[in-house]
C-alpha cells in the first residue's frame, strides 16, 4: 500500500472520529439541555410551595440550613370578616379573590425583602431577617404594611369593578427572638420561625379591630423604626397568654415615602437600627 494511500485512510478516519464526536457532543448538549429544563420546571414547582429564597439558600447549604436563635420581625396579616365574605360568593370567584390578596400581600413583603413563611386560610404569616441578617428589619416589615394598604385599595378598586365586596385587613407587627429552622417531619418540613415572638404578632393583628386600625405593632418595633414614620399611640391592652398589658401603636404612615415610592431607598441610606440579629 503506498503511502500516500495510508495517508488518505488515516485522513478518513480522523475525518470519521471527529463526526463521531461532533455528534456525540450535540447529543450531549441536547441531553444537559432537557435536564436543565427539567431541574428549571422543577424548581419552578417546588417554588409554588416553598419560598424561592429557601429553596435558593438549601441549594447554597447542601440541602440543610443550620437551626440558629434569631431576632426577627414577624408581620401577621388576616382577612376582616371572612365568614361573611366566604357565605356571599362561590367557591371558584372566593378562590379567585383569595388568591389575588395573596398575591398583592406576597409582593409586598417580598419587595420589602421580607418572605411569606406561611398561609393561615385567610391569613397570612412573613418574617424579615430570618433568612438572612437584615439590621433594617423593622422598617422593611413597616413598609411592607404600608404597601399592601395601598395595595389592598387598588385591589379593592378592581372588586368593586366586577361587583364583588370590598377586602379589608388586619395586620400586627413584632419584634423579637425565636428559634428558625428547618421544621416538621421526615415526610414533610418547611423553614419556619417558631416562638413568642410569632403568637405575639398574631395576637397584635387581633387588636386591630379591637382599636378600629389596620395596622398596629408593638414598642419592640417602634423603638427601632426611623423618625419618618408616623405613629399613633393606642392604649395598652392585655392579651391572651401574655403577662401584664401590651403597648401598641397605629402606623400612620411614612412622611419620606408618599405612597410608599420611596421604601428601599431612604430608610437604608441611615444607620442600622435593629442590630442584634441573634438572641445571645
């Protein structure tokens, strides 16, 4: 065989192992990309369920997030008269309405860099600085109050619209120490924050129509938030499984944020106030 022959065939033949493997590459290529799309629509999915942020912070942490001892503001947020509301209208246009507050409420928090750790049927429970350490907690959580007041009031403008009753909602803000962890059984667990701190933003939500308000919280928060905030003394109540009377307050509004278009700008731009992100 001569040589040049030889050549030839080795030629075809490396010719012949890089078709292979061009081929053998897109193959590839084509099998990460529909199992990256998979992994994509399941986390998608999995996200319906669980916060992104949890999921995105169990993917950073290997699957597991340490159980630490915090200082978080927790925000708690109920429906007024919603056994009324569900005896007026029909299962599908209730689900409808529901889920259109949840989502105006979720948005409000999570713009707040806050999360929804829990729905409650017609409540709702969120916390800011138990994901990550956040020294202006108290007043994000403020902000996101006053942002689902004015959502709600649009929202409300869209109901009226479509001749379905008007929403309207209470809200309880407290600050202090908890447990958050990872919760629940083998079958099932979510990341939640658990503690006093939790049944004492719950019990504040109650007193809102005791005080005819919206939105109350507690001195824990109102020591903590900035001077733009505006405020309403209530007279101090006592509450179930509490010692002695609790002092809340009413919030007005914020004088910096008109509208609530300044929230992530000017109260971030001062010092931190809510410090002490663990309980020592």
């Amino acid at each position: 065989m001569t040589g040049w022959v030889v050549a030839a065939l080795a030629a075809l033949a490396l010719g012949v192992l890089a078709l292979l493997q061009r081929r053998r590459m897109r193959m590839l290529e084509r099998r990460l990309e529909a199992a990256t799309l998979e992994l994509q629509s399941l986390q998608d999915m999995c996200a319906r369920f669980a916060p992104s942020r949890v999921l995105d912070k169990l993917l950073a942490e290997g699957g597991e997030m340490p159980a630490e001892r915090k200082v978080v503001t927790a925000l708690f947020a109920d429906l007024v008269g919603y056994s009324a509301l569900s005896g007026q209208l029909e299962p599908p246009v209730l689900a409808r309405v529901l889920n259109g507050y949840f989502q105006r409420v979720s948005d409000a928090v999570s713009e707040h860099h806050g999360y929804v750790s829990t729905f409650l049927g017609d409540g709702i429970l969120a916390y800011f600085g138990a994901l990550e350490p956040n020294p202006w907690q108290c007043n994000d959580a403020a902000l996101a109050a006053l942002e689902v007041r004015a959502a709600l009031r649009a929202y409300n403008d869209e109901l009226a619209r479509d001749g379905l009753p008007q929403l309207a909602v209470g809200i309880g803000l407290h600050r202090g120490p908890g447990l958050a962890a990872m919760i629940g059984s083998r079958e099932r667990r979510e990341y939640a924050f658990v503690g006093r701190t939790v049944n004492l933003a719950a019990r504040v939500q109650a007193l809102t129509r005791e005080h005819k308000v919206d939105i109350l919280l507690t001195e824990e928060v109102r020591s903590q938030l900035d001077p733009e905030f505006t405020l309403r003394e209530m007279p101090p109540s006592e509450v179930k499984g509490f010692e002695g009377a609790v002092q809340t307050f009413a919030l007005v509004g914020a004088a910096s944020a008109p509208g609530v278009a300044a929230r992530t700008t000017v109260h971030r731009a001062k010092a931190p106030r809510c410090s002490d992100q663990k309980d020592g």
